[in-house]
C-alpha cells in the first residue's frame, strides 16, 4: 500500500486556539535596466527585500522577530541574428520566506510553531524561438532550476523535527510551437523532459532519488477552431506521464501516467454596448479516474477532478 488516508475525529473545537501564527511586513524596492547594443540585448534586475515577521505561537517563541532582509537578483541576454531567430540566456536568484512548522496527522513535530529560516532558490535557463514563417513559432529551451525542500528528520532521542534539508533540483528540456495549418484552424503544443533529482539531503538519506511526485515526461495538445472572429472552440489534450513516490529506503513506487481531454468554447459580443466573453469548458471529458502527483511536495498526491462543467462571462468595463 502506498497510501493510507487519514480523516479528523468529529470534533476538533478543543485544539483550535487565537494565537498568532505569524504576523509579516514586507518592504522592497526594484530597480531594472536593458541595455541594447546591435542585435544584443541585456537585461538585469534586482528587488531589495525587508521582510519582518513574528516566528511562532507561544509567547517564548515571540521574543524575537525574525528579520528576513535579501536581494533577488534577475540577468539575462538575448541575441537576434535575423528577425526570426532569437537566442537568450536567464539567470534568476531569490529568497523565500521559511516554511511555518505545523503539526499534522501523526506528526507532532518538536519545533512545532516556528518558522524556518528562509532559503535561497536559483534558476538558470538558455533557450531559442524560431519564427518559421506568419504560421509557425517554436521554441526550445533547457533549464536548471534549484530548489530547498523541508524534511521530517528524526535526532538521536527520536524526536521528529521539520527541517531544510537539502534541495530538489530540476533539469529539463521544454519544446512548444503555435501554428496556423489551415483556414480558420490553430495548433498549439508542447512537451517538457524533467529529470528531477534530491540532492544534499542529510547523511545523503536520498541523494540520488527522484523528487517526490516528479514525473520525467509531461506534454500539452490543441486543436482551436474559429469559424468567426468572435467564436472559437477548443479541444486540449494533456499527457502526464509515470511519477515517482520515494519510500524511506530510498525504494521508487510509481504513480501510473494518464491522459486527459479538456473542451472549450468561447464567444465574444455585446451587452448594452459592454464587450462580454462568454466561456464554456468540459474537464476531464471521459470522467478519466487517477492520481494527480504533486512534485517536491514530500509524497503529496491526490485524486484527480472528476469530469466538471464551468460556464462564466468576461466583462470589459
């Protein structure tokens, strides 16, 4: 078994308190600047971030406010050779703010109500789009992307503690393409190839593993049709292939792939001269039945929607 639900008692009216979790104040300041030199462009910029907050629910843990000052900085590159080919290149670093430490279930951490110290995430991307012509644009990119995860760890007493533990890095290749193959017809799609691995964890308990929930292969299909300039009909077709449940020891359960089928219709008009987009949508056409993994979410996972209808309207005032 790889999951084993679990549900609140009845009544749970007696552990629900009015102490303050957390309270936050968050300044910053952006600064930008492109540069564009030739068919060379540059691009940085950087958000100086004061962040402010009470850690934890007892008055003990409140002492001391938790001061979480960072700059996030972003740079990036493009080149242009022709007016149809673009190449680039991305950088970006930030700060998150710590995770609140929440028991739950059968967990009852020892640092229960505290905030962890924030941690630092990195992403880094170099791709190219490609405009064939009026009627196709492709684009191809691969990036790296680094990402601190939170761990249930265990010290010599046996106590269980949440800690930052480690980080989920994801490596990947992502293609996508839009086209008008026809009349009245529109094509769009994609497909991404992740290898999602866990790295520096403590004592190396996963180094080596899959991110919790990752899924190595994951790709998107359309098909639009637009009689008018006003009406369009969609169909999307979503692929998600196998996932990896990581046990303790460091063994790999898989969680099945699936494919689903979503439909669309929109149409815009007028209601006493205010523009309104009316949108119809079909998810899940089939009724399809499967588990939907939830990468870096420690072994979170959930059923999937069954199949759903939504009717809503889109007023420009």
């Amino acid at each position: 078994m790889i999951f084993r639900p679990w549900i609140y008692t009845g009544d749970i009216s007696s552990t629900l308190t009015k102490n303050l979790q957390h309270e936050e104040t968050d300044v910053s300041l952006n600064f930008m600047d492109k540069v564009e030199i030739g068919k060379l462009t540059l691009l940085a910029s950087a958000s100086r971030r004061h962040g402010d907050y009470v850690r934890g629910t007892t008055k003990n843990q409140q002492k001391n406010n938790v001061k979480d000052n960072n700059w996030a900085t972003t740079f990036g590159l493009s080149y242009a050779p022709t007016d149809d080919l673009s190449i680039y290149a991305a950088k970006a670093n930030s700060r998150n703010r710590g995770t609140a430490v929440v028991a739950s279930g059968k967990k009852n951490y020892e640092n229960d109500g505290e905030i962890l110290p924030s941690v630092r995430n990195s992403n880094a991307e170099v791709g190219m789009k490609y405009k064939a012509n009026d009627n196709l644009m492709m684009t191809l990119a691969y990036f790296d992307m680094k990402q601190p995860q939170t761990m249930d760890v265990k010290d010599a007493a046996g106590k269980l503690w949440l800690t930052n533990n480690g980080l989920n890095r994801y490596k990947g290749v992502d293609f996508s393409l839009n086209a008008s193959f026809a009349d009245k017809w529109n094509a769009f799609g994609g497909f991404e190839w992740l290898d999602a691995r866990q790295e520096k964890t403590a004592n190396g308990k996963y180094d080596g593993c899959h991110v919790m929930g990752s899924a190595e292969w994951s790709s998107v299909w359309g098909l639009e049709y637009k009689p008018d300039e006003d009406t369009s009909f969609t169909g999307r077709l979503s692929y998600v292939g196998v996932g990896k449940y990581v046990k303790g020891n460091k063994e790999e359960l898989d969680i099945p792939s699936h494919v689903t089928l979503d439909l669309f219709a929109s149409h815009k008009a007028k209601i006493n001269g205010t523009p309104v987009k009316f949108i119809a949508a079909c998810y899940n056409v089939a009724n399809d039945s499967h588990w939907i993994a939830q990468a870096g979410q420690n072994n979170k996972f959930m059923l999937n929607m069954p199949r759903s209808f939504m009717l809503s309207a889109e007023f420009e005032f």
